[in-house]
C-alpha cells in the first residue's frame, strides 16, 4: 500500500516531517505572494500540461464570489463525503497551517505528503519558471505552485470529485485551468480593487471567467453555473458570462432559496427549497443568515453535480447528516466560555457588514468587546464603520503579518469612529487578547453579574488563525 493510499491525515507528525514543511514554505515564500496576480493562466496549464493534466482525472465544482467561498466549500465537501464520494478539496489562505490548502476525504493532508508532493513537481516547476523568464516574464507564484501541488495530490489519491475554491478574481486565477462541471458564484462585491478593478460590474466580470464552456464528451454535460443572489449589476454580468458559455442557470431566490430559518442553539434551524425539492429540518451549526444562503448555495451545487431536478431530489436524511456536521474555523467559532471569545475571518466591508448584522440578530450580550487587525490594502474605514455599533470597545493591534495595518495607523482610524475613550491600543495580539478579555470581564459597580460579556477577534484571516493558535486550537 502507497502513502496515497493511507487515509489523508495520518496523525501527528514528526519533527523531521515538521521541519521539512518550513523549508517547503520558505521556498514558497520567495515565490510572488498570492495577493498579487498577473493577466495569465499561462504558466499554470503549461505546468499542468507537463504533469499529465491531472485536473482533468476528476471532475470538480469550481467556487469564486467575494465572500463565503471557503464556507461553500467546505459544505459542498462535506454534502459530497456523505454521499460517499471522495473528495479533494482546496482552499485559501489556510487559517493556521499550510497543508489546510489541500484537503483529502475532508482533511488536511499530512506534512509529508504536502513536502512529497513539492517534491515531485518542483523539477517541473523549474522548467516553467526557466521558460517564463526567458520570455521576460515571472517565476510562478506561490499559489500558481501550490495549486499544482493539490491537482497532482488530487490525481494520485485519486479522488472522484475536487471542489476548488478559486485564490484571486476567477478569469487568470491559477485554478481556472480546472473544466467546473458546477461554477458556483458567491456574493459578489468590492474586494482586491487594485487587481480586479473599482466597479462591481468590472469584478464580476473577473469573477464570471469560472464559467466556461462545458469540453465535449462522449456523453455530452453542460456546465451549470450555481449563482448567489446579487446586486443587479453584478447578476447582469454573471448571467451574460453563462450565456456565453451555453451554462445552464440556477439563481438563488429563483430556482432555489431558503424558505425559513429560525435562530437555535449553536446554529440554526432551516428549510431549504432547492433545485430537487424542498429540504426540512436541516439543522446548521453555524451562525449568521449569510450562512444560510451560502447552505442554500451549496446544496443546489451538489444537486447541479448530481443531475438533481424536479424529478430527482437528494435524500434528505443524508443532507441533513452533512450539514449537521459542518466544521467551519474562524467563522464565528466560539474558543472560550466566560467571557465568551469568538473568532471571526471577516475580512472586508461585506463581510464585517455580515459579522456585524449577526452579532446584533443573533446574541444579546451585556458588553461586547473587538479586536481587530486588518490588513494594510483593506477598506478599513468602511469595515470599522460596520463594526461601530455593536463593539463597546475596541483593541486595536497587528496580527503578525507583513502585510497588516501600522497598529497607530489603524488607532487614528478607530478613534475617528469610536470615540478616543472606547479605543485600546496592544502591540501585539497576544495581548490584545489578553487586554480585551479583561475587559469584557470588568463591570461597572461590585453587584452588577459578570456573565454576558464577549470579545469578537476579527479584521483578516490572519487575525484569526493567529488567535486560533493562541487559544491551543489545532488545524481542522
């Protein structure tokens, strides 16, 4: 029996396999960070085409939007594994550790595999990178690299279906050398303006570029393009992307929808009309109506993949069992009881705007305190405009990353919105942490109950998968 063989995650790792994940990433690191993109999917179907064209083995649901991409994912995979497929999955940034990108059977590959697979494509990867330069042209990236690295894991497992999570934009986003049988579209809005253009009309444009004409077979499919409700002028784009690609269409609030939702302790309760039928009883342990939607969205991806329609709907009690069993870190993930800490991944207005409207649906807390570090190309002002109403106070700190917003740079910003005395300044996030909790714990005289105070860690990915580490959680 091989390595590929084993099941994905093969229990705690040795320092020699630790040791060699480092230097795998520290060779990654010298490559172009993901947050930067080039027009060209060029170097990536070079590069799979000198591996065999792995993507190809498979068949894979294909993920873009603004936000809950990685929540769609997750659940697409989860409702996948339940109905006894194996799955690859691949997602990004990842929260703690690398090997979270690259998912088999619903976990992280193991650092060996990960280091091994490097290995394996890296003289590949050198050939490409010796090409593009003598052209004039960049080394792959990071991400270019990384997503080979989880198509040629994918291939050799071998898996029956991968769900990709798209890294940046759609149209020259590394991924896109996969053919999505199901291209599901999240909500769309301004994010990575510098990369994807200021106009939401221009974004989605980017983000439509997943959907493409479906290749020819000797049984003939069609691509289904799986659309989350949008602002018009965003829906007007996307719609014209899958005319194009002769896609056929499924709108959320049309073809499927979440017909009721009721709020439930540690999650929610809901019914789900979609493209099969109507789903009852479909418990979610996660909070926030965002989530709802991105449940509904990612069940209609599963029908679409299957060939669900009004005569053939999944069985329900298996739908009932993959959602019931969703894991999902860093989004609104609760680490400590008293005062309550929570964990939140929002990372850009639209988000924070969901975080927020969640925060003052679905709790009822006596004091609620933030920490936020976020990144330095972000809107800031807007997300802490979001945040304002339902923090009391704020800590203010860096989260570790390069790439974070100068801690007096995003105080002065804080102070415009909350007020100077609501504004707590930490250099660091451990003892931002510790600062927020205690907090969250003062009261205002001797008599006055301690319970009902939380702290919501938020801002960027970053902020929280350092804070997930902080308070002893391992990688999911």
């Amino acid at each position: 029996m091989t390595e590929y063989d084993q099941p994905a995650s093969q229990g705690d790792p040795g320092p020699v396999d630790l040791a060699e994940l480092a230097l795998v990433e520290a060779e990654l690191d010298k490559r172009w960070p993901e947050t930067k993109i080039e027009p060209s999917t060029a170097r990536i179907a070079a590069l799979m085409d000198l591996l065999g064209s792995p993507q190809k083995a498979y068949p894979s649901i294909h993920v873009a939007g603004t936000n809950g991409k990685t929540s769609v994912t997750r659940m697409i995979d989860a409702l996948l594994t339940h109905f006894h497929r194996r799955t690859g999955r691949t997602t990004s940034p990842h929260l703690q550790v690398a090997t979270e990108r690259i998912s088999i059977d619903g976990a992280p590959i193991s650092p060996r595999l990960y280091v091994d697979t490097y290995n394996e494509i890296a003289p590949f990867v050198e050939m490409i990178d010796a090409q593009s330069q003598a052209a004039g042209g960049p080394r792959m990236s990071k991400f270019e690299v990384t997503t080979a690295m989880a198509f040629a894991a994918f291939a050799e497992a071998p898996v029956e279906v991968a769900v990709v999570e798209v890294g940046l934009g759609g149209r020259w986003d590394a991924t896109n050398v996969v053919d999505g049988e199901v291209a599901v579209i999240t909500p769309i809005d301004l994010d990575h303006t510098e990369f994807l253009g200021s106009d939401l009309a221009g974004i989605a444009g980017e983000k439509a570029g997943i959907i493409t004409k479906a290749p020819e077979r000797l049984v003939p499919r069609d691509t289904v393009a799986v659309i989350a409700e949008q602002k018009p002028e965003a829906l007007d784009v996307v719609l014209r992307a899958a005319v194009e690609a002769d896609a056929a269409v499924a709108r959320q609030g049309s073809e499927f929808r979440v017909l009721a939702r009721r709020i439930a302790v540690g999650g929610q309760q809901l019914e789900l009309q979609g493209l099969g039928g109507v789903y009852t009883d479909i418990f979610l342990p996660l909070h926030g109506e965002h989530q709802a939607h991105n449940a509904s969205l990612a069940l209609a991806a599963v029908e679409a993949f299957f060939g669900a329609g009004a005569d053939r709907q999944l069985d329900v009690e298996i739908v009932r069992a993959a959602f019931g069993s969703i894991v999902n870190p860093g989004r609104l993930e609760r680490v400590r009881n008293a005062p309550t800490v929570f964990l939140d991944a929002a990372h850009n207005p639209h988000g924070v705007r969901a975080l927020a409207a969640t925060l003052a649906d679905e709790f009822d807390f006596r004091k609620l305190v933030g920490v936020v570090s976020v990144m330095g190309d972000k809107d800031v002002d807007a997300m802490l405009t979001a945040l304002e109403p339902v923090f009391d106070e704020i800590v203010v700190t860096h989260n570790g990353s390069p790439r974070a917003m100068d801690v007096e740079e995003l105080a002065n910003i804080a102070v415009a919105k909350f007020g100077d005395e609501r504004v707590v300044v930490s250099p660091t996030l451990a003892d931002a942490l510790e600062t927020a909790i205690g907090l969250a714990e003062e009261v205002a005289d001797p008599g006055e109950a301690v319970s009902g105070a939380g702290v919501v860690v938020t801002g960027s990915v970053v902020t929280a998968g350092a804070a997930r580490t902080l308070f002893g959680k391992e990688p999911v």
